[in-house]
C-alpha cells in the first residue's frame, strides 16, 4: 500500500483542555499547519471537549473524542483537517474500552489508508492498584498493536514510560519508579522489536541523544534546567515509519509560555517510494 504524501501529525497531553484552551492551545492549533493532533488527557466529557475547542472547530478542523467515564479524568481526541472515514474507540479490553484512553481514526482523501491513534496510558504508581492497572492495559494492549502493525499506522501519545536512559534526566535517580521501571522499559522493548513492526519515529531520527523530552515537572526548575522525561511518542509501523523526515518536539522558548506540562510532537511523513 502506498503512503500519503505530506502527512503531518502532532501530539500532546494537554493536561486538562479547558485550562489549555486559556493559555494558549487554541493559538497553537490555530498557527499550525499539521493534519492531525493527537490530545491526550483532556480531561473532559464531549460537550465540554467542543466548548474548549470551539475556536478550533470554527476554523474547520474536525473532532473525534473518546470522553472519560471518570469525571476529571483521562479523555484522548484527534483533530483532523478533512472528517475521518471511520472511527473506534478503545481496543478490545472491556475494563479500558470506554475510560477515555484510547482512540483511532481512519484517513480519508489523499491521505486515505493511514490508522492516525492518541493514546493515554496509565501513569501508574509503585506498589498500589495503580501500577496494577497500568500493566493491566499493557498486558491488553500489546495485542492490539501486533493486529494493528499489519497497515500504515501510528499511535501518538502519552505512554508514560522512558523507554531508555536517554529519555529521562535524571533516570538514576529514577530506577525504582513508575514509568522507568525494568519490566516497563523491556515492555517497550517487546513493543519496538524488529518483529512487531512497530518504530520510535522521534528516536529513529534523533538517534543517541539525550531526549529530546516532552514533559517536565512543574514543580522546581525541572523546565528551566531541562530536567525532563520523554514519554510522548509517535510510535508508526515500519512502512510509515520509513517516510518520515523531519521530527520535533515543540517546546516553549520560556516556562512562562507553556500551556501544558508536555509539549507537542512533531512528525513529517513523506511519501513511500
């Protein structure tokens, strides 16, 4: 199958829309020239999810959402510039199928063929039910993206792990947590072998380097030092993949500027031969 030239995609956890939408996001949304946005923890149902955006979606962008059933909580949505031909939500595991963390489109028009995901993994926390739950959904959704490996896809989004010591400042300091543990990173691993068909498009491009990351505290000077993880990724199957060409991480020039925890990740993807 043939990949879509120019596509363009970028992701970010917003960490709550309608605080975001005050402090800048709809300003970014509105200067971007990307074809789809991938947000994550919008921390709305879908009426308030339309009410943030409703500056966005007057300029023609088009909305799909999976809304939390927690109130305050979680919540995945992809904007799109052109309506998607087919939408789902969550992959097949009752207890996360409608908890507002997972949801993929399909693409349509010159883009048609492409599997666009926003993906909000569980944070999870050391020795409590929310670490549990956390391997709960990697568990159910390792399968899911073997199944989905077989086209052009990508999944973008919070996944809440540093996959390698390059992700993460201070990663020493961070072995026994969440999100760097040793059975999380060889999860990634098992995610990112060479038979899964699945590529760390950010760090296929910026191989060896240290980041770049995409969330930091706000806690302390953690953004003023760069003291950051890289937990937000745009994880596309090799095919896909093999066409990007350009890869960045959006992040603001000062603290003062910044309208989430995260930044956005960028990815070019061109045409396949």
């Amino acid at each position: 199958m043939t990949i879509p030239a120019q596509l363009s995609i970028s992701s970010v956890n917003v960490n709550g829309v309608r605080a975001a939408s005050g402090k800048g996001l709809l300003e970014w949304l509105a200067s971007t020239e990307v074809d789809a946005v991938c947000l994550q923890e919008t921390r709305a149902d879908d009426a308030q999810l339309r009410t943030a955006l409703a500056g966005a979606l007057g300029d023609g962008w088009h909305l799909e959402s999976a809304e939390p059933s927690a109130k305050g909580r979680n919540g995945v949505a992809i904007l799109t510039r052109a309506a998607p031909t087919a939408v789902r939500i969550g992959f097949g595991v009752p207890e996360f199928d409608h908890c507002g963390r997972y949801i993929e489109v399909d693409l349509g028009g010159v883009h048609g063929g492409v599997t666009v995901a926003s993906l909000y993994l569980p944070s999870g926390e050391v020795n409590t039910p929310r670490q549990e739950e956390k391997e709960r959904f990697m568990e159910g959704f390792l399968p899911h993206l073997r199944q989905l490996a077989g086209r052009p896809a990508v999944v973008c989004g919070d996944w809440n792990i540093a996959h390698s010591e390059n992700d993460l400042k201070n990663w020493k300091a961070n072995r026994r947590s969440s999100g760097f543990l040793p059975h999380e990173r060889e999860w990634m691993s098992e995610v990112l072998a060479a038979e899964s068909g699945w590529v760390d498009v950010v760090r296929a491009l910026h191989p060896e380097v240290a980041g770049p990351y995409t969330w930091w505290s706000y806690r302390g000077r953690a953004f003023d030092n760069d003291a950051g993880w890289r937990i937000d990724y745009q994880m596309a199957t090799s095919t896909l993949a093999s066409t990007a060409s350009w890869a960045q991480v959006e992040r603001a020039s000062e603290h003062a500027l910044r309208w989430s925890d995260h930044a956005p990740v960028t990815v070019g993807y061109a045409q396949a031969s």
